[in-house]
DNA sequence: AAGCTCATCAACCGCAGCCGT
DNA sequence: GACGGCTGCGGTTGATGAGCT
C-alpha cells in the first residue's frame, strides 16, 4: 500500500525559483493550461514537483492576481471573514479578488493576529463595544508575539534541560509538554503583555521563559483559559461565535461603523461589500455548525450569487424542513 | 560598522478529501 | 467497499532584509 509522497525529490530541484523556471512554467500553462500537476514539471521540463509548480503558479505566477500591499479594507475584510471562518484561508482569499489563501495567511499571522488578540484583550478588560477599524490601524507594531526565533530558544533549552523540567508529566498533574508549548506559541502575545505590565524590556521575556517559566505559565495559562471561555474561542484564539445575541449586536456595530463611513464620505464602493442587512442576516443565521454559520454569513454580500445558491442547496439538503424558509437576497 | 534580533514572505510538508478503478 | 493517485489546504520553516543596539 502506501500513499505516493508527491514530494519524493530525487533529482527535483527546491528552494527559490528562477526567472527561467518561471518563464517555462507561464510558457506552458499559457500553451497548456492548468492541471495535471503530476505530469507537468515533466512535460514542460522542469525539475521540480507538481505541488511546487502548482504552489509558484498559483501564489506567484498567475496573472490574475493583485500586486501590493494589503490595503485597510482588505485587512477589514480579512478580520471579519476570519472572524466568521476561522483558518479557513482559501475561503477567505474567495472572497478577496486577486489575493491567494498562502497571501492572507502570512498577512494574518503577521499582522491582524497580533492586533486582533491585543484588541481583544482590551475588550475583555474594559468591555468596550467592538470597533474592527481598531484593529486594522495598529499596524508596524515591533511589539507583538514572541518571535519563533526567541521560542526555538526558549523549547531548546527546555529540551536539554527535560530531565529536569518540574512540568514534567509523568511528575505533575499539567498538561502534557507539548500541549502547553503550543498554546504557549498560540497565545504568545500574553507574553508581551506580561512582560509590559512588568516593565520589563524583551531580553527580560526570554529570561523569564528560561528561568521562572513554570510560574510564568500557569499564571497564563489560567489567564488564556479565562479569556477564552469567556470569549468562546478555541484554542488558536479562533472566536467561535455561539451566542446570538453577541452576533446581533456584532453585526449591528459592524453596519452602523459603515453608515458611518458612508457618511464620512469615503468611496462607497469600497465599502460596499462590507454592508449588511442584520435582520435578514439573522433570520439565516443558525450558529451550531461550521456549515451553519457560513450560511448565516450569506447576509453578507460578499457572498456572490454562485456560493449563495450552493449553500442554499446545501442548508436544503441539510435540513428539508428549512426549504421554504430561505430567501433569496 | 558590525552583530544581533525580528518581521515578512516564499516555499515546503503532511494530511485529508475526492475520484477513478 | 477498498485501494491508490491526485489535488488542495493549512501549518510550518527557512531565507532575507530592515531595524536596533
């Protein structure tokens, strides 16, 4: 049996790609056409796999796609979508023309995921009504997550000195090692904050990571289960919204900030897929499921009509009794 | 000026789902 | 239904350049 490792790379070339290798595989898809992933380095003569040339052509190489920074209205777009689909990236960059799933991916986690934790962490503390052009104006904040660099060094040491980690499992009643390592890396922002609310310079966190980081991480682990819970969010710090009337009121603020905008003069067309109708929203929205919830979002307009009638069909099929109840924006 | 740290992004990896046999 | 191949997706890594000390 065994799966077929698409990525054997005997003979195949990695790493960065060169305009040469570029310029055959535009070549031949121009001459070709996309698909047939497998056979296509060896048709076009490339010595490279089939996921790479998929991933260059379609990240890259593509001539549809938008070439600059991530504007606001994109971050703002990006925030909601996340909000509503959680790491589902390819979704999200359906619903950005020009934009690929790797693109926003790395655009989250380098920027919105940071300003989303930080801004929710203020609503948590002072109950603030939700403001999203809040979090798309934080940008090129060197503070933030802690760097991979820093947690390479952090788990480095904790690997050599494993013998004799008080987390140990097999000692304590915590979580597993790697479990706290991940939620640690996942909600790595705390660490900032800790580290702020303690005057503490960045050299300071690694030292406190190192040296007194048993302490250091059921203060936060307790801290993050607290505000997750509270926030109803998973543990990547994904929201998962259960509550209606917390949607209502989200949406509700989410559409009077774009009359808002409206009314500020700013370009209506770029706010246009951004407006919503809450009550027709809502008479969708069921939220015990992923599919329910993309279906509540059909509200949105920037469901176009193709994905509409497709979660139509399948919020049907779903559940017959529904049928007649959905209506067509 | 040099070395270090960090953010960014292109690319890779592994897995899951789909589809044909 | 089981199997195997292909594709797409999401998580992760490594290279690089900018900023900082």
């Amino acid at each position: 049996m065994g799966r077929s490792t698409c990525c054997e790379k005997v003979g195949l070339k990695r790493g960065k790609w060169t305009a040469e290798e570029d310029e055959i595989l535009v070549k031949y898809i121009q001459a070709n056409g996309e698909g047939s992933w497998k056979s296509l380095p060896k048709n076009a003569g490339l010595l490279r796999c089939g996921k790479s040339c998929r991933l260059r052509w379609i990240n890259y190489l593509r001539g549809d796609l938008k070439r600059g920074n991530i504007t606001d209205e994109e971050d703002e777009m990006i925030v909601m979508l996340h909000k509503a689909f959680g790491n589902r990236w390819s979704t999200i960059a359906s619903h950005l023309p020009g934009r690929t799933d790797n693109e926003i991916k790395n655009h989250w986690n380098s920027h919105l995921s940071r300003q989303s934790y930080r801004f929710l962490t203020s609503k948590h503390k002072a109950k603030t009504s939700i403001d999203v052009s809040t979090l798309v104006d934080q940008k090129k904040q060197r503070i933030g997550r802690v760097s991979r660099r820093v947690a390479k060094k952090y788990n480095k040491t904790r690997v050599l000195n494993n013998n004799k980690s008080p987390l140990s499992t097999t000692e304590t009643s915590s979580p597993p090692l790697m479990v706290i390592e991940k939620q640690v890396d996942d909600c790595s922002n705390v660490v900032t904050k800790y580290s702020k609310e303690n005057e503490a310079d960045d050299d300071v966190i690694s030292d406190d990571l190192e040296s007194n980081w048993l302490m250091f991480l059921n203060d936060e682990l307790f801290n993050i289960d607290y505000f997750l819970q509270d926030e109803g969010m998973d543990s990547s710090g994904v929201s998962r919204i259960h509550d209606e009337d917390l949607i209502e009121q989200w949406l509700a603020e989410i559409e009077a900030e774009n009359i808002n905008k409206t009314k500020g003069n700013v370009d209506e067309m770029n706010y246009e897929s951004l407006s919503l109708e809450s009550s027709k929203t809502m008479e969708y929205c069921h939220y015990e499921t992923e599919l329910d919830m993309e279906f509540g979002f059909t509200g949105f307009s920037m469901c176009d009509e193709e994905d509409h009638d497709m979660l139509v069909s399948l919020w049907e099929d779903d559940d017959p009794s529904l049928s007649g109840y959905v209506k067509v924006p």
